[in-house]
C-alpha cells in the first residue's frame, strides 16, 4: 500500500447538509469538518441516518440542501465515480465471478498499477486479513466471514482519500472483529485518508478511539473526541446514544443539600454538583457505576428491588427498580440474586451526569461519566 504525503492534508467538509425523499427528513443540517488520517466513528442506532450521511459524503447521494467539500472544493455533485472513495457495508459486495485475488486486485487494475505493485499489495491485504489460503478461490466458495474480509482488502489497497466502512466488521467472529479494530485505525491513518467507522455499538466506538459523531433521527447531536463525548455528553440524548446498556435516569428536583424524588427521602447532593441551582433535573448514570459494594467516600447506598438477573459468565447485568425507575446495574462476576429481593446497591456520585428539563447538561465541567 502507497503512503500518501501527509502535506496534502485532506479535508472533508459537511456545511448544512440536509436529504429529504418523499417528504421525510432523512439527515437535517449537519455539519462536519473531518480531516486527513483522521478516524471519525458514527453512532447511532438503526435508523439513526449513518447510512444516509456516508451515501452524501461519497457522492452516491445529492443532498437536498447545503453542500459537501473536499479539500475546500465544493463536490456536492460530483457523482462518486469521479471521487477517491472506497466503501465496504456490512453486507459484503464482491465480483462473484472473479477469484478472491482479482476482487482485490480490481481497484489496482482500474487504477493502472503494473503487475509487481498490483501482485504485492494484493498479497500485503491477503497476510492482514488471513485470506493468503483463499485467493484462488470464487467468493461464494468462501464463508461470509472471509467473503468480507474480501470487501475490505479491496478497500484497503485502492488507498482513496475517503474511506467509509458501514458496520463492516459485523459479520466477523469475535477475535478477528477484535484484531481488524485494533488494526484498521492504523492502515487508513498511515495511508493520509480520511477514515469515517459506522457502528450501532457505543463499546466499538470506544475502542476504535478517535472523533465521534453521535447521530439521532438524521441529526448530529454532538461530535468530537471518542472519549470526551462518552464523558462529557452536551445533552440527555447522546448520553443516551453513548450508553449500552442504556442508561439510568431518575427524575428530581434539588432542594439545597437534596435531590428530591416521590416517594423516597431522596439522595443527597454530591458536592462536586453543590453548585446547580434549586430546579427539575434529569439525573443519569450508566450500569457500571451501581454496584453491590460501595466505591469510597463518594458512594451512596438506595434501596432497590431485583425483577431480573441475567449471568453471563464474567459479568452480571441486575435489573432493579427504584422508586418506579427501571435501572440495570453492571458487576463483575457471578451473582445470584432472586426476583422481589430487596438490595442495598451504591451509587458513586463522581459520575452522575445532570440534564435541565430540555434536555440539556446542566453541569457539563463538574460531572464526568467515565
């Protein structure tokens, strides 16, 4: 694979950027600045509007309003065939016809690399992906793990300026989904090419790293690094997008030292949130942060229900209602606990996230959900 100089610093750029077909809003007014060897994941659920945004941003689309540059070029209608774009879904594209070497060695050919370029890249993708064993063969005499991995050794050696990978990795088994994320990153970064990752899963977001960009009915909610949106979300909603299992919520209402909640002698104010004036809040609080046992001087014990228990080997997801909230507490380990039993779990208070009524975060320097 050819290295491209870094010094061409390639820019995608979203100004806007709306799609509407047959009267529904498909993506709304987003805008994104993405840049060379830069990794830039979209989460969201289904339907959320990832596949629509990458169909913009490599040009298989028109939007219906706004404009998408490359490099500071407008390219909004510069169909895909004239861009350096290179995508792979999760639902493998190959040319059933050709062997596993010419699908990769396709974008070469088309490209007019001689024959040693086009017979050692094609064999360096084959190594990566674990396909030297198969390259003779027809894809619909291979697995639909291997058929993929084809997909994206022929995105890998076409070496575009703009790489899109639509929840490539989901049909793989786990190792290997494990090992391509770990090593995808570093190829498309190397190579100067913009690298944009959809997922429906806010555990592969953290684990490619990089920039993310959660998405909701069409719009982007918020977008910067992985690691800070998980954090620091502006709004209830990305919390709620960067959160699986999903997130625990109690509605309150702070009195002084005191968040106030029907029915119970409510939770007191952690000090790092003694700041938040006297209003209706949203508190929010991921899985990982109750537990059985209590975690310092931060802790406060609340007195649940168990409805549910579900084991699955290394980790215990514990369903709990607390005062009419449904909650799931993640703990480590085997644990047994009956439906309609009573438990003390713990809340640790550093990273209880607060939202106003709309919405909003309402102590985004104080709270951080790590």
């Amino acid at each position: 694979m050819v290295a491209r100089a870094r010094e061409e610093n390639v820019v995608l750029e979203l100004r806007d950027v709306s799609k509407t077909v047959s009267g529904e809003r498909h993506i709304s007014d987003v805008s994104l600045k993405l840049e060379a060897g830069s990794l830039n994941v979209l989460l969201g659920p289904t339907l959320a509007g990832k596949t629509s945004l990458m169909r913009l941003m490599a040009g298989l689309d028109q939007p219906t309003a706004g404009t998408v540059h490359m490099d500071g070029a407008d390219v909004t209608g510069v169909p895909v065939q004239k861009r350096s774009v290179a995508m792979v879904y999760q639902q493998f594209i190959n040319y059933p016809s050709m062997s596993v070497y010419e699908n990769i060695a396709s974008p070469l050919r088309v490209a007019g690399r001689d024959r040693a370029t086009i017979d050692r890249e094609v064999k360096k993708a084959a190594e990566l992906l674990r396909l030297e064993p198969f390259l003779d063969r027809l894809p619909l005499e291979l697995s639909g793990g291997q058929q993929q991995r084809t997909a994206l050794a022929r995105a890998i050696v076409k070496n575009a300026r703009l790489v899109l990978l639509d929840e490539p990795l989901a049909n793989l088994d786990y190792k290997l989904r494990e090992e391509l994320r770990a090593e995808l990153p570093r190829i498309f970064s190397e190579s100067g090419a913009i690298f944009i990752y959809a997922t429906t899963e806010p555990s592969e977001a953290l684990l490619l790293g990089g920039k993310t960009a959660t998405l909701s009915e069409g719009r982007v909610t918020q977008f910067g690094q992985t690691i800070e949106v998980f954090r620091n979300p502006l709004d209830l909603l990305t919390a709620r997008t960067f959160s699986d299992p999903p997130l625990n919520t109690i509605e309150v209402r702070k009195d002084r030292d005191r968040f106030l909640l029907e029915g119970t002698t409510g939770l007191p104010v952690p000090a790092a949130l003694s700041g938040l004036r006297d209003a209706d809040y949203t508190l929010g609080f991921r899985p990982h942060h109750l537990s059985l046992a209590p975690r310092g001087q931060s802790s406060i014990s609340l007195d649940a229900r168990v409805t549910v228990t579900e084991v699955t080997g290394s980790e215990s997801f514990v369903h709990l209602d607390y005062a009419g909230n449904q909650w799931v507490m993640l703990e480590e380990g085997v644990h047994r606990l009956s439906g309609g039993e009573r438990i003390p779990v713990h809340l640790d208070t550093r990273h209880v996230l607060v939202f106003d009524k709309a919405g909003r975060s309402a102590a985004p320097d104080l709270a951080k959900a790590a």
